[in-house]
C-alpha cells in the first residue's frame, strides 16, 4: 500500500472511530467526511516558477475546493535555476509570496525532505530535475514533477528507472494535457477514434535545452494526450519565428504541432475523428493539472504512464534531430539512448 495512503488512513481512522468507513484501496482521503484530519504536508522544490505561486494559492487557501482539502504547503527549497536569468530573478519574489501564504522556506532539499510526506518538483531548469528528484527518491516521497521533466531525454528516461529502483510513484505532465476536451477526445467521448490533431502554443526557446523542451512541450503535450503512442517518426522545419513539426505515427496518422515566437499565440488544436472533428482548449489554468496531482498523491497512481512520457521527450529530441538534419525524417528508435 502507498506509505501516504497507510499514514491518511491511520488518522482518518483515529478521527473517526467507529463510523466504519474505510478507504483501502485508493480511495480518496477522507471521501464523504469533512473531517478536521492532519494536512498531508506538500513540499515545493523551486521557487523560480509561477506555478509555484499558482499551487500554494489553491492548496493554502481557507476555502479550498474539495477536492484540495487534506493537502497544505508547508515549506518550499527556493533554488530553482542558478544560470538561466528569466528564472533567477523570479525567486525573490515568488518566495516573498509562498511565504505571506505561511509556507516556511528552507534551505534545502534534505531540510524540506524532513517536513513533508510529498514534493512538487517545480524549479524551471530541468538539467536540474535528475540531481534533486533522487534526492526526494532516496527519502521515499512520492512526487510529481513539472515540465520540463528533464533537460534531456537521457535524463528523462534516467528518472524513471531511479523512480522504479526506489519504488516511488512519479509522473509529469504539462497543464495543457487537461485543457477543455483534452480528455474526454482521448478517451473517444466526442468524436470516437482520433484520426489526427493539429495542436500549438508558443514555443520560446531556452539555449540550455533541446528547442521544445522548454515551452513548445505545452503543444507536444496536447498531440500526445489525444493522439496517445505510437509516433514511428518526424519532420521539422524550423525558422527564426515558427516550428511545425509533423509526426507519423505506426497506425499511418499524422499528428502536427506548431510552435510560435511570434504574434499572439494561444494554446490550442483540433482533432479529427471518425465522427467528426472537435475543438482542443481553450486552456483553462493549473486547476484541472492540481486536482490531478493530488488524485495521484491519493492513489500512488501516475495518470501519465512513463512510456507515454518518454515517448513525448524522444518526440522533441526527434524533432531537434530532424532540424539539424535540414528537416529530413528521423524515427524515434534513432533517438533512444543505446542499452
């Protein structure tokens, strides 16, 4: 059984005495009681991200959504980015709010490691994520961290074996994958098989990591999350302002994503279906990602499988590939570090 579901359930238990509720299982802490229980203790590893904020605001707040109750930030390691300047300056101030929401800040990983049963992994360099995710697997506490999940896909991959050698439940994902009918056109609801998807956002780049890593991985993660795996190989063309990057997957669809530097660029798609095509987003905030997150801090189980994880990473280096190669084909299997 998940450790945190054994330590929810001891109190829960404790609280409510002889109700006979019990929640084995994996259901969610605390179903059908509001109950004045301990807050399961949420740690934040980086403060160089506005996600961040937006997650200590919905889980601190007096009157938390339902489905955040049980679940309180209570301490934070600032660091987060030492070379990359749009995310170092951003620390003094995020970290002046996470602490008027009563979270104390620490000074680090191993300090905030001995207050928490659970981590966010937010610090926005992801060349980070390997060195401090094995600090938080080392120690047994269940995580989930935020994109980019690496800062290459050797190190993705690197993650996920440390992940299952401690056995630790870990996932990532971007907000996007739960934009408005993102779900519901994975799982055939609105337009029965998916036959295809066009998807964008912007696509910033960050010299330190492969060029969709950093931002183009919210449009990558909407074609994966309706189109699912399967991707055998991709095209890139890339100029100072646009990538389009076009993926054949095994079944013979095509999945595109495009990728802004320029204009007014939303987040977004379409996909077509055998019964019609449907409207992907508009994006609607990190709420619909959190409430994810803490189903998974629930359950110990991820809702993004580490296959499909990997699969979007081997996509972008694809594509990085593909760009160096003046936009020739490059298959996945390429791509994938040697055993």
């Amino acid at each position: 059984m998940n450790k945190l579901l054994s330590r929810r359930s001891f109190i829960i238990t404790s609280t409510v005495g002889g109700i006979g509720m019990g929640i084995a299982g994996g259901a969610p802490f605390g179903y059908g009681f509001n109950l004045p229980y301990v807050d399961v203790r949420v740690g934040i590893i980086g403060l160089d991200t506005s996600h961040s904020v937006a997650f200590t605001k919905m889980l601190n707040d007096t009157e938390k959504e339902a489905q955040f109750r049980g679940y309180r930030i209570v301490a934070a390691y600032p660091h987060g980015s030492r070379d990359i300047e749009s995310s170092v300056r951003r620390i003094p101030e995020y970290t002046k709010e996470v602490k008027e929401a009563g979270v104390e800040i620490v000074e680090s990983i191993k300090d905030l490691l001995e207050k928490v049963d659970v981590v966010l992994l937010e610090t926005n360099d992801g060349r980070l994520h390997l060195e401090q995710a094995m600090e938080v697997f080392k120690a047994g506490k269940p995580v989930f961290i935020d994109k980019p999940m690496a800062g290459s896909l050797s190190d993705v991959i690197a993650i996920f074996n440390a992940a299952k050698r401690y056995n630790v439940p870990v996932f990532s994902s971007s907000s996007l994958r739960y934009a408005k009918n993102a779900q519901a056109i994975r799982k055939g609801e609105l337009i029965g098989k998916v036959l295809g998807a066009d998807t964008f956002s912007p696509a910033k780049l960050e010299i330190t990591h492969p060029d969709l890593f950093w931002y183009g991985i919210h449009g990558v993660e909407i074609l994966f999350t309706v189109m699912g795996t399967g991707c055998e190989s991709v095209i890139s063309q890339h100029t100072e302002d646009m990538d389009v990057v076009v993926g054949i997957w095994q079944d013979g669809r095509i999945g595109t994503f495009r990728g802004g530097r320029s204009g007014k660029m939303g987040y977004g798609g379409n996909a077509f279906g055998e019964e019609g095509v449907a409207e992907i987003g508009p994006y609607k905030g990190y709420k619909p990602l959190l409430t994810a997150i803490i189903e998974f801090f629930n359950t110990g189980k991820a809702p993004v499988s580490s296959e499909e994880t990997q699969e979007i990473y081997t996509f972008m280096e694809a594509a990085d590939e593909s760009k160096r190669r003046g936009g020739k084909p490059v298959y996945l299997k390429e791509i994938l570090p040697k055993p």
